[in-house]
C-alpha cells in the first residue's frame, strides 16, 4: 500500500510539473525554451444536404451552425490562427465520385479578419455529399508546420457517405504521424451510428466527442474548443521504441508519444546518475473497439533484465484511457565519479482487438519521463523494487518466527504435563 500511494503521489507531482509548464532540462522535449508558434484551430463544418433539417430550436441546424461561427468568431483569441473548411458545400449532383471531393477552404489558416470570414460564412448552403475522411486530410495539410497547438473541430451531422476512406481510420493515421494534431467532434443531433463514428475520430487524437441539440450548446461548445487552442501547453516528442532494451532510444525528461500494437513490448533507456530519481507514467488509449479486462505495466529493469520496481493497471472496458507510473530512487554514491545508471522503461499490454478490428497502427501511447533529485533519506530509496516495504517485510518475517517459537513452546508444554498425568 505505501509503494502504491507513492507510485500515485509521483506519477501526479509529474503530471502536475508538465500542466505548471515546468521547464525541462535541455533537450527533453520539443524546444520549450524557444519562443511557440501561434495556435492554429480549423473549423470543419459539414455543409450537406441534411444539414437543411428544422430540428434546432425550431431553425435549421446551418443557421444554428452560422450563429456559432458568427459568435465563436468574434470572441476568438487575438492569437490564435483560424481557419474554415467546409465539406459537402460546393458539388449537387449525384456523381459520388465526384462529390466525395467536394472539401474546400473555406477561409485560410491564419490571422482572423472577422468581417471577411463571417462574410465567408453567411454565404453557404446547404448541398451535397458528407466527404469527412477527405475534408480530414485535407485539414491536416492546412494546418502543417510551426509547432504550436494544432487543433480540427468538425462539426457534422451524419455519417461519411464516402466509405471505404473510413474517417476513423483517417483519424489514427493522423495521430500516428506524431504532428500533436488534436480532432474534436461535436455531432448535431446525432443517430447512434454517427455518434459513433465522430466519438471515434476524437479518441484516435485524444480530442473530444460532444453531442449537441440546441444553438447555444453549439456555440458554448465551440467557442470553449477555440479558446483551448490559446492555452499553453507541452509539445510530445513523437519516439519510436525498440523490441529490446539494447536498441532502445535514449530519453531525456520530457513527454513522448508511440504507437504499441495489441501485447507488443516496447523499450527505452533512461540514464539515472546517483543520488537522482527517475518517475515515469504511461497512459495507453484504446482508440478502437478492444474486447474487455486488460492491462498496462509499466516496468524499471536492468540492462540485464532484473527488475527494479514496477507499476501495473487493468481495466475491465469502462474507460477509454488506462495509466500507471512507478518511481526509482538511486542512491547516493561515495564516489563522485560514480556513472549513471541505465534503466530501462518496459510498456506492455494485454489488449486484445475485437473481432473484425484492424491491429494497426498500434495505440496511442504517451509516456512522461522526469530525472530529479533524489529524497534526503536513505530509507526512502528503493530496495529491489519494495522500497520502504522492506520495513514491513522484516516485521512480518519477525513476527512469524517469535510466533513459531511460541507456539512451539507451549506445544511442548502441553506434551510434558499430558505425559506427566
């Protein structure tokens, strides 16, 4: 219990650090010292023909989606970088290969002239097919470059009509690029296959699925998605992790993303000097339908293989996101010329994909690793993985052999007065 809250009270002290903004060492993550990139934030907006539908508050949902832009626009940051692209906008016929292209920028990426961008708004209508794999990719390329808060909100009201480009699908190819491009989706009036389809576009990129009924949900919605976009936040590097610990990339303090497929064992090496202390936390989403009771373990081993200490968690398919941490205290060394440690950071899991759900990419990984100081006490350094543990170990092994010897004493004692009588 005692390693337990310490896992949990280091794995939060670092979650903590990487919210403050907490400076890392140099090199650790993307170039946190160096002046950030402006926020960029795409709206997506579907403009088919269902979007003529009267079910928002007695209007249609393309006036409602209007008066949210209209309002979102206005209270945009100065900062932020804004752009519009529509889906379905431009083609009316019934040519699906042709109207499964219909994605245009509506308004480009950039600093916003309200005027111009509301005068862009106001003059669409409702037309065509719902293209929203194609209108993803092309977002993407809109928002390429720099390495600010990268952000697509897609606001739609039914399902892509141009299957087999599955939307999802695109969503994970996005993410497994490593760019720390966030999709949200928010579904107008959604049926359950829709909800679906955009609940799993927003966990491809760790973004955010909200159904909406009503104009000022749209508009309280959106303008909340915007104004995120402006706040600060740390850049994941994207990291490759290796079959084995020898060939495992080494890390510096910082925040990582990887892709790990179903039960694959991914490593990587941290140099740990003595006297300092390594806390690590991996979370692992389960961006796709996986079948239930799983697993996350977070392993601290030698080059060698022996263990260190570990942190484990498992989940029984009520959540989308598993995490666990651990931490490694070195001791202090009377050499001063002592080298560091390497330690090998060791993410498994037990997911296991449902029938018919494709294994790649792997799913998303995002591990926090942090070097400090290590505690002023000695007591408090790991012990082969048991930390203070090795108090309550020798207390149980104590008792248990003053209770022997106890028993045993009063066993023959019972055997001479049975035999004296």
């Amino acid at each position: 219990m005692i390693t337990r809250q310490r896992l949990a009270a280091g794995v939060c002290a670092l979650l903590a650090a990487l919210t403050a903004g907490i400076a890392f060492p140099t090199g650790a993550v993307a170039d946190e010292t160096a002046e950030q990139a402006a926020p960029k934030v795409e709206l997506v907006l579907d403009v088919s023909g269902s979007m003529r539908a009267r079910d928002m508050d007695g209007g249609s949902r393309m006036s409602a989606a209007k008066q949210a832009f209209n309002e979102v626009l206005d209270a945009t940051p100065e900062e932020v970088q804004l752009g519009i692209r529509t889906l379905g906008a431009n083609y009316r016929g019934n040519d699906r290969k042709t109207g499964c292209k219909d994605t245009a920028q509506l308004y480009p990426v950039g600093t916003l002239d309200r005027t111009e961008a509301k005068t862009a708004v106001a003059t669409l209508t409702p037309t065509g097919w719902t293209p929203i794999g194609p209108a993803l990719l092309k977002a993407a390329d809109d928002l390429d470059g720099g390495n600010g808060t990268r952000r697509i909100v897609l606001i739609s009201d039914g399902e892509d009509t141009c299957q087999p480009l599955d939307p999802c699908e695109v969503a994970r190819e996005i993410a497994a690029k490593g760019i720390g491009l966030t999709i949200d989706t928010l579904g107008l009036v959604p049926d359950a296959k829709t909800r679906d389809q955009l609940s799993c576009i927003a966990d491809a990129t760790g973004g955010t699925y909200t159904s909406v009924q009503h104009k000022e949900e749209l508009t309280d919605r959106v303008g909340q998605l915007v104004e995120r976009a402006a706040d600060p936040v740390v850049t994941p590097v994207a990291v490759e992790g290796a079959t084995a610990c020898t060939s495992a990339p080494t890390l510096k303090s910082g925040l990582y993303t990887d892709r790990e497929e179903f039960g694959q064992h991914r490593y990587y090496r941290v140099d740990v000097k003595p006297g300092q202390e390594l806390r690590s936390s991996v979370s692992v989403a389960a961006d796709r339908e996986v079948n239930p009771d799983y697993g996350v373990l977070l392993r601290a081993v030698t080059v060698h293989g022996r263990e260190i200490v570990r942190g484990e968690a498992a989940g029984n398919g009520r959540t989308d996101v598993i995490s666990t941490g651990l931490r490694y205290p070195k001791a202090e060394s009377d050499d001063e010329n002592a080298p560091a440690e390497t330690v090998c950071l060791q993410v498994s899991n037990s997911f296991s994909a449902a029938s018919g759900v494709k294994t790649t990419p792997g799913m998303p990984v995002e591990l926090t690793v942090d070097v400090v100081d290590g505690p002023d006490q000695a007591s408090d350094v790991a012990s082969f993985g048991l930390g203070r543990g090795w108090w309550l170990l020798g207390a149980l092994v104590l008792t248990g052999f003053l209770a022997g010897v106890l028993w045993g004493w009063v066993s023959r004692l019972r055997i001479a007065v049975w035999r004296t009588n």
